[in-house]
C-alpha cells in the first residue's frame, strides 16, 4: 500500500478507553471541530455539542455530541420566504450523512494531533435527556457521541474484513471462501488481542438458549451476532425519540 503520514494516522486509529488527566486546550478543541467541518456534506445538516464539566465515559476530557441539525437550515430558509417540505426521512438520512462525515473528520484531526477518542452509539436512543441537557430546540436530534483525550493505553488497531470482502468491483459476489476467509480474520485478530476477555464483554444469550462458548473461541462474529441477533427488535423505542426531538419520518 501507499504510506504517507495522513494514510497512516488512519490505519492506526483505534477506540480509546483510557485517557490522561491532561485536557487539551481551547485551540486543540477548535482545531479539531473546524477540521470536522471541512468534512463533505449536503447541506451542512449537523451541529455539535461538547461538555466539559460532566464527567466523560472512560475519564475522557471532552465529551462531543454531533447532531443531525435542521434547525438551523429552517432559520435562514425562513428568512428567504421558504419552509422545507422535504420529508423527515430524507432530510434524517442526509443530516445523518451529513453528521457523520463531520465527527470521522473530528476524529482524524484528534489522532493526527496526538489525541485517541471513542465513538458512543447509543446516542439516539437518549435523545430526549440530551435535548434536556443542552436545551436543545426542536428538529436538532442527538446522532453519536464521541468522547477525546490523550490516551492512556495502547494496543494495536483492532482487525478489519479482508478488502476482497470490502471491495467488490463491477459485481457483488461472496463466495464461501471468501465468507470463511472474513470471518477467520476477524474471530482470530481479535483473541490475539484478548479483547473481550480484557473486557468480560460476552453478551448474555436471551430465549433460554445454552451457552456453548468460553473466552478463547468466543470472538467478534459470535459476539455481533448475538448483538443483532437478539437486540432492538422494535422500533418504537427509537420512533419516539425522533419524534420527542420533533422527526416525523412516516408523514
């Protein structure tokens, strides 16, 4: 592959969970977020919040918040005689689009500039209580937490899917080697690493089903199957946080 230092500050990344006390500096935080800013986007759909005196996951110093933000786009429409009648869930994926293109970007400011974070995923489904905590106005809905800092551990970055089963030109193809070849890779990068048992992070089987796996064959295709195999089978729950947070996406 072709190096450079951009190239590599990308395949070095990895999730943090442990950071100094040291907090960076104001110039750091706005260095990081106008970096996130020059992300591609739709129409700058996305805002972000950060706290600092809460106390971060992981003891981090900064605790980011990005957001799908119509709010802001209904303002100065508004001031042009326009309202949107796009629907919700158009503008949703495009501010979602949007958002998320800007927090990989914040991301890869952090790490080149000595920083690690880690992306919290459970965002959406505490939107009200972050609308609640920043004050937030209706049409703004929480997407993802990131938490930054400087780490305090390291470790190598976390495997990947071979590219063969990333990368499919002209054709979507997967054959059965090429299925067990990704699954090998995945399972077998991360018991080198010990990851989930540094973690105890085996999921619980739900439905009465008998445990059949211990910490050495127990790895990342078992545990993400168990994940969305037994999670968030309805979607009301989430439904009614976009709606709180005023995304009406079935009108």
């Amino acid at each position: 592959m072709i190096d450079n230092p951009v190239i590599t500050t990308m395949l070095e990344r990895k999730s943090v969970r442990k950071y100094t006390a040291q907090k960076p500096t104001d110039e750091v935080v706005e260095t990081i977020v106008r970096a996130g800013q020059q992300a591609p986007f739709a129409s700058q759909l996305y805002s972000v919040l950060l706290t600092r005196k809460k106390k971060a996951p992981f003891g981090a110093p900064l605790w980011f918040t990005i957001c799908v933000d119509l709010h802001k786009l209904e303002l100065f429409m508004a001031k042009r005689g326009w309202k949107v009648v796009s629907n919700d869930l158009s503008m949703l994926f495009f501010g979602i689009q949007d958002a998320a293109l800007m927090a990989e970007n914040m991301v890869i400011a952090a790490e080149s500039l000595g920083l690690g974070s880690c992306f919290l995923g459970n965002a959406p489904y505490r939107a009200e209580r972050i609308q609640k905590q920043y004050k937030l106005p209706e049409r703004v809905f929480p997407l993802v937490e990131l938490v930054m800092g400087y780490p305090a551990e390291d470790f190598p970055p976390r495997p990947r899917y071979p590219l063969e089963f990333t990368l499919f030109e002209d054709e979507y193809k997967i054959s059965e080697e090429m299925l067990a070849e990704a699954m090998q890779v995945m399972d077998e990068g991360y018991l080198a690493q010990g990851y989930y048992v540094k973690q105890k992070a085996k999921i619980r089987l739900e439905g009465g089903k008998k445990e059949t796996f211990t910490y050495d064959n127990y790895s990342w295709t078992e545990h993400i199957s168990r994940k969305w195999g037994q999670w968030l089978k309805d979607p009301k729950e989430l439904l009614g946080q976009l709606e709180k947070c005023g995304f009406r996406i079935d009108k």
